[in-house]
C-alpha cells in the first residue's frame, strides 16, 4: 500500500451543496494530483498542486478548486454539486516537477455520491 | 490533447495462462506509460512503467513492451493467478510528474 491517505471514504451530498475532501500525500513527496473516476472510466485528471502552488488543470469548471497546505497534504472543493459529480474522487502524490520524478502513487479515493 | 485506447474491455482467462492488455497513444510526445491495478473499493495501484528510451522492462510475472513508432504499449501477464483478477489501466504522459491520460481500463478475470 502507498502512505497516501483519504478522508472521508464515503460521501453523501445533496444537488446544490458544497463538499471538500482532503488528502495527505506519501512522506518526502511535495506534489498532489487529483482525479475523479467516474463509474466504469479510468480516472481524469482534474488538477495538480506543487509546494502549494496549483501546477496544472484539466478540463474541470471553476467550481473545482483546491488547496496545498505547507505539509503537502491537500484539500479537493467542489461547489453547488451537480448529480454528475457523483464519483470517486482520487489524490496521487509524487515528487518534484516535471521531468524529474515519474512515479504518482494513488490514495484509496473518496466515494461521493450527489442525489 | 493526449487520447489512450485499450483493448480488450474485458478478459477472461484460465489460471495459468497469460493475458495481454493492448493501449494505443496518439500523443508522441508522450514518454512515461505506466500500468496500474485497481482492485474493488481501491484506488490504482501502480505495478510497472516503462519510459520512452526502453523498448521491454519486466518484473516477474510483468512485462511491458512499448513500440514509439507504432504508439502502441501492452501488458503482459504471465501464469495467471486468481489475485491477478482486477481492473488495469494503461496511462500516457510527457513525464510522471505531469498529468497522466488513462485508458478506459481492462477487466480481467482469472478463472481457477
């Protein structure tokens, strides 16, 4: 197992609300990815954060916006959720910037669910 | 942008007996493809990559071959075992530290 840890597992959350998932990265690594997974999908790459500092986004609107703390660790917020929000919800941690590291390990994923 | 096919969607087969996974990229400037692992009610596990500048890397039973003039990568899995049932993935990037692109995930099934 990787020393990627996730809170909560599991997430209920109604149409319109906000939710944030947090995510604390493997020791001596400084980078966090996230990605949502959608069910059946390989998972997508929503954004990246490197020494606080959002390194890269993917196709995702602004109401998905996030955070790097001075530990690494990591935080995931998404306003007025939408029914198509429901997934899983991946960090993956890793170290350096481009070029010079390759590995992303992944945490074991929040399960949200927008009804 | 980057966009990864694998193939099949899904396979069964008889423990003992090797299975192969298929990706295609369409990116060459992708230079990283790692494989991950992904058991249920788990997130992705990686278990083996291989980089731009090596054509075949294994790891026991593992293997990975990549062909860069093709933009094609495949897994290869020998002696099958019942553990080895779960969904893999295949990804691309330009490095692992930048986004990776995934497939839409193979699920394969080891029958004993």
């Amino acid at each position: 197992e990787t020393g990627v840890t996730q809170s909560p597992t599991h997430l209920i959350k109604t149409r319109g609300q906000q939710v944030t998932l947090r995510c604390s990265s493997q020791s001596g690594h400084n980078t966090v990815s996230w990605y949502q997974q959608a069910l059946g999908q390989g998972p997508q790459f929503i954004f990246q954060y490197y020494r606080e500092e959002e390194n890269g986004r993917g196709n995702f609107p602004p109401r998905f916006s996030g955070l790097q703390f001075p530990n690494y660790s990591s935080e995931l917020n998404v306003n007025a959720l939408e029914l198509d929000d429901s997934a899983l919800y991946l960090c993956a941690s890793s170290s350096g910037l481009a070029g010079s590291s390759y590995e992303q390990y992944f945490g074991p994923g929040t399960r949200l669910t927008v009804t | 942008g980057e966009n990864v096919e694998q193939h099949p969607s899904t396979l069964s087969v008889q423990e003992g007996d090797s299975a192969v996974i298929k990706c295609t990229y369409s990116d060459s400037a992708s230079n990283y493809f790692p494989w991950y692992k992904q058991e249920l009610g788990k997130g992705p596990q990686l278990i083996i990559d291989i980089r731009s500048n090596v054509g075949e890397k294994k790891d026991q039973r593992i293997a990975v071959t990549l062909n860069k003039t093709a933009k094609h990568f495949s897994l290869h899995i020998t002696e099958t075992q019942p553990e080895d049932s779960a969904v893999y993935f295949c990804a691309a990037a330009y490095s692992g530290n930048t986004p990776l692109v995934f497939g839409k995930g193979t699920r394969l099934s080891v029958i004993a």
